[in-house]
C-alpha cells in the first residue's frame, strides 16, 4: 500500500509499474495536514487518517476558531480517523469506506498491538506559541468516538479560543491514555518485538518506539515507552506523561556536518535490527546491537560524526532583508524562537533546524514552505505568502541576490 494526499493505491512490488491499482481517492487535498499513515488492524482492515485542514478550525485558516466546528459535522471527512475494509477473496476488492474515530487533529503516528489488537493514535496538537503547551497525546482509538479537536486538548483543558465559549465541555470527550511532550510531534509509532534474531533489542521488547520530529527543545530523538499488557502505554500518575526513555537523542545540528535530526519513519528488520528514516539529511539509519549488548549502535556511521549534508553558515546576500520584511512579520509569531532575534541569529537557527543548506536557495525547505509549494505545510498557513504581494516580491529578491 501507498498513499499520497488525495489517493491510496496497491502495487506488487515485483512489478510496481503494471500491478498498480487505486483503492481510494475519497481523500481531499486542500488544506493542512495531508500526509497519510496507513496501518491494518487485527481484522484485516486499513486504517487511514485524515488530517484537520486548520490548526485550530479557524475560518478559510485565518482569525478566530470556529464553534461549532464544521469538521463535527456527520458528513465532513476531515479530522478523523477511516477504515477501508476488503472481500475476503483473492480480489480483495474494497468493500467499504467508513469513519472509525473523530476530533483527531493530525493522526500520523499509529500503530497496532500485535497481541490485543489495540489502535493507539499519537496526536500531533495545536500550534500555540507557548513552548510547553498544548502536551501532545496517546489515545487509544474506540470506533464512533470523539478526541476532542479541536476545543480540549491534554486531560481535558479547553483551549484558550474557547475557554469565554460556555458551551464547550471537555467531559464530553475522550481522554487521552497519556501524554508527550509539547511540540514534539509524534510521527511514527511501532510496538517492538525482539524476537530471537542476531540484532534483537531484548531490553526494547514490548516497549512502543516513536519517533519525535519536533524541532523544538521536545523533540528531534527516539524514545522508548513502558506499555501494559494490552499495549496501553503507562502514564505516569501526577503528570499525565508516559513513561519513556530515549534511545536516539542528543541529535542536535552540528555545523559543517548536519542538520538538527528530524526522524520519521521507524520499521523493524527480521533481524531485530532498526531502520529508521530522517527527513532533513534525507538518510536511512540503521540501529542494531552495539559489541553483543543490548546497547544500540547506529549502522552506516556514528549518529553524533554522520555524514549528513554540510549546514551552511555564512549569511548570504539579502538574508536581512528578507527577516526585515517577511519573517520578523509573518513567521515570528509561531517560530519566535528561530525568527525572534536579530537576522544573523535567525540566519543561523534556519540552518541549525534544517530549513536552508548549502545548496540552491530555491530548494530549501523555508523558501518551499513560504511558497506553499509541494506537500508541504504553507507558511504561513493556509496559503504561504502568495497572498501578500508584497512579500512574495521580497522572497523573489531574495532568491536573485542569494544565487
């Protein structure tokens, strides 16, 4: 199975060009949040999320959340959580396309118990500017429940946009089992067996591995989380958070060397080896037992001495610009800690977090992102700066005096 933003589709990988098949193309693709995470549970169904297309319900993206939110609507896909049922035989033909869980704002990270069958969600939260706020959670998925997005967040904290909105109720959605770390964005999640192969992590078996591609302080690592026996993982009993240790971390950028580390996706090999994928120095990592111990090595070079791509640090011709005009304007709200000091100091914190290297200008990832161009997120949301004229004038500016 594959997925883009508006299609799931099947292929043999043996011959990918003449066994590809559509299985669905009900998926819209405006808005935020449209990458998909596909998992199957115990009964053979595909479970596929749908991501809200606003951060917090907010009117065409803009200005004050919405109550009620349309996305609660009984006929509205977004927001949600689907399944895709097959026929039993050969043909596995789809049978049929329904929501199984609402209120879940981005669902990237999901994962299935091999033993009870249970879905766990990890929910990417709402982007508040207070670093330590709103946690982001672990939910177990019950069909034809709500989660509470976009008005509760946590263990049942009613967002600040609705806090003067008397009725709005938290009681009346589900809780989360527990609580990460806010801004840590949770993207993948796997439950680990260690199983009796040459690389098998027996201290990591039956703990929940997820990767945490946050930029800020929370993220950028791996960890490890204590489950019961059903998969539910444990929280800790006055805070809410689960218990995890890491198990990749300290991936802070290293000039001349890489980028801050933003892992994806994380699969376990046959051998009880690691793979794990990072976006901003486009590598694949393999982690695996460490001189016969349970320890982990990272295969393919040191994870702290890795041959990521260099970060370029000289700030180049109309950086200043450019920070006067647009980021200190349209980005600083959400991103003060990178866009918040002066253009030297954000010149060097786009470098660190991955968003500009040493290549063509036009390629980085900041300047895609202000241009609302691919897959990837607009900034700023919903459009990028193709509706202020002005500014795209300045990014084009930009671009001609970097080259």
């Amino acid at each position: 199975m594959w997925a883009s933003r508006d299609e799931i589709w099947r292929f043999d990988p043996a011959h990918p060009a003449t066994t590809r098949e559509t299985v669905s193309t009900d998926f819209p693709a405006e808005g935020l949040h449209r990458l998909k995470q596909l998992v199957f549970d115990d009964t053979g169904r595909l479970i596929v999320n749908l991501g809200a297309f606003t951060d917090r319900c907010e009117k065409g993206g803009k200005g004050r959340p919405m109550l009620p939110c349309p996305a609660d609507d009984p006929g509205a896909k977004e927001a949600a959580l689907w399944a895709i049922g097959f026929s039993p035989d050969a043909a596995h033909r789809v049978k049929g396309f329904q929501p199984l869980a609402r209120g879940l704002r981005n669902s990237m990270a999901l994962a299935v118990h091999p033993g009870s069958g249970l879905v766990l969600q990890g929910e990417n939260n709402v982007d508040l500017s207070d670093p330590d706020r709103p946690p982001e959670e672990l939910n177990v998925i019950e069909p034809g429940r709500h989660y509470g997005w976009p008005y509760c967040t946590g263990m049942g904290d009613v967002l600040p946009d609705y806090r003067r909105r008397p009725r709005v109720d938290c009681g009346r959605y589900e809780r989360p089992v527990a609580l990460l770390p806010a801004h840590s964005a949770p993207l993948t999640m796997l439950y680990y067996r260690a199983g009796s192969g040459p690389q098998a992590l027996a201290g990591l078996d039956g703990r929940l591995l997820i990767t945490l591609h946050g930029y800020r302080e929370s993220g950028h690592r791996v960890i490890a989380c204590e489950t019961d026996g059903e998969g539910r993982p444990v929280a800790k009993e006055k805070s809410g958070m689960a218990r995890c240790e890491d198990i990749v971390s300290n991936w802070g950028a290293r000039p001349g060397t890489r980028p801050l580390g933003s892992p994806v996706g994380l699969a376990a090999a046959s051998d009880g080896s690691l793979w794990l994928t990072e976006d901003k120095s486009r590598t694949v990592l393999v982690l695996r037992r460490s001189g016969g111990s349970d320890g982990l090595d990272g295969g393919g070079g040191d994870k702290s001495d890795g041959d990521g791509p260099a970060v370029a640090r000289k700030v180049p011709a109309g950086w200043s610009e450019l920070h006067a005009r647009v980021l200190s304007r349209s980005c600083v709200q959400c991103h003060k800690e990178v866009f918040g000091g002066t253009a030297d100091e954000a010149w060097q914190a786009v470098t660190a977090v991955g968003w500009a290297d040493a290549g063509d200008p036009a390629g980085w990832l900041i300047v895609h992102a202000m241009k609302g161009e691919g897959v990837r997120r607009p900034m700023p949301p919903p459009t990028g700066i193709g509706a202020l004229p002005d500014q795209r004038t300045a990014l084009e500016a930009f671009l001609a005096a970097a080259r």
